[in-house]
C-alpha cells in the first residue's frame, strides 16, 4: 500500500486515534516489557519507526535511550512534539529512512509494518537492516494469524495479519537471527497479536 494512502487515512482520523491508542497508559504492560527487555541496552540511537502519536518513543526516552519518533503521518508528529518536548520527532517514510548504514543501536517497528503488502516488506526488512549496527536489535508488533498471511479490514486502512514462523522467515531472509517470541490471544476488542525480537547479523 503506498505511504500516501496510509497517510490519508490516518491523517483523517488522527484525532480519534490519539484519543483512543495515544497515550503509554494505552500500552500493554507485557508489550512494554517485552520490547524494553530488548531495546533497553541499545548501544547508540534507537528509531521508533512508525511511532504514531508517540507514546512508545516517550516510553524509550524514559527508559535513557536516544529515541527518536518517525511517522509518515504528520498530524502525528505535531502531536508528538507538542506532548513529548524533549524527545525528538520527524515526518519520513520507512522505505529510505535518513540514516547513515550501520549506525543505528536499535528499531522498534510497533505494528507499523501491517500496511505493506507481503510483497514490499522485504525491501523494508532490508532497509531495517541497513540502518542497523552489527549486533543492534529490532522489535516488531504485528497481528498473529495461525495459519496463513492474509488481509483483514483493519478499522483505518486494508491491513495483513502474519503468522509469527512466517515473520520470523522474512527477518531472516533479511539477514537478522530470532532472539524471542511471544503471541498474545485475543481479549475483547484487541486482536490476536505478536512480536519479535532480532538481532542484525554480525
């Protein structure tokens, strides 16, 4: 999906997503562990790609990382900057982020990647890679599917569920090794969903 149509419609329910997912309080405590217990001891800046209204930046910064927010969208940003004053935030897209290769300690691609048609997210691994020192982690949230990748009717735009083995494939191929799993169930309105930890190879 192109980035222009993912701004578009973000840009036009901006306000009711910040009000409904905006704030850290809106995080789970597990997700929030999760990703901490793995970006925690970056070494270097760490890129909150797709950062949204900045909520999981701030959680970064608060936890001593050089956290910097990117989102396409830019009502996003505004609010970010306005909210988070002393963390930093800018408009860009994940498919050439301006970093120089190999200099970035860690990623955090919080349900940012659900957008990209299954044909582009290895040009997007690929980027992640780019940007990231030897060594240096990436953590992604994503929706689980249990048996195939597949299209949903996400609330804002077309989105794909993955199953978390076929993820973990993908990360590979663009050359990080799986540290950690974990999938959480379906509760009430939230959908089944998961994460994983990499690390760029050496």
């Amino acid at each position: 999906m192109s980035d222009a149509t993912v701004r578009t419609a973000y840009s036009a329910i901006n306000e009711l997503y910040i009000d409904l997912f905006g704030s850290p309080t809106d995080l789970a405590p597990d997700d929030t562990a999760f990703v901490l217990r793995h970006l925690a001891d970056a070494e270097g800046p760490v890129l909150d790609l797709g950062c949204g209204p900045g909520h999981f930046t701030h959680v970064l910064h608060e936890a001593g990382l050089a956290a910097t927010g990117i989102d396409l969208v830019p009502e996003f940003v505004a609010h970010a900057r306005s909210r988070y004053p002393g963390v930093p935030f800018r408009v860009d897209s994940l498919r050439a982020v301006d970093a120089p290769t190999a200099t970035i300690g860690g990623v955090l691609a919080w349900f940012s990647l659900i957008h990209f048609a299954p044909a582009e997210l290895p040009d997007i691994l690929a980027e992640f890679s780019r940007i990231l020192a030897p060594g240096a982690r990436l953590v992604i949230g994503f929706f689980d599917s249990t048996e195939h990748v597949e299209m949903f009717p996400h609330k804002v735009t077309s989105a794909y569920r993955w199953p978390v083995d076929d993820m973990s494939e993908l990360l590979r191929q663009a050359g990080f090794t799986e540290l950690e799993r974990q999938q959480r169930p379906r509760v009430g309105e939230v959908r089944p969903h998961a994460m994983l930890a990499a690390s760029r190879g050496r």
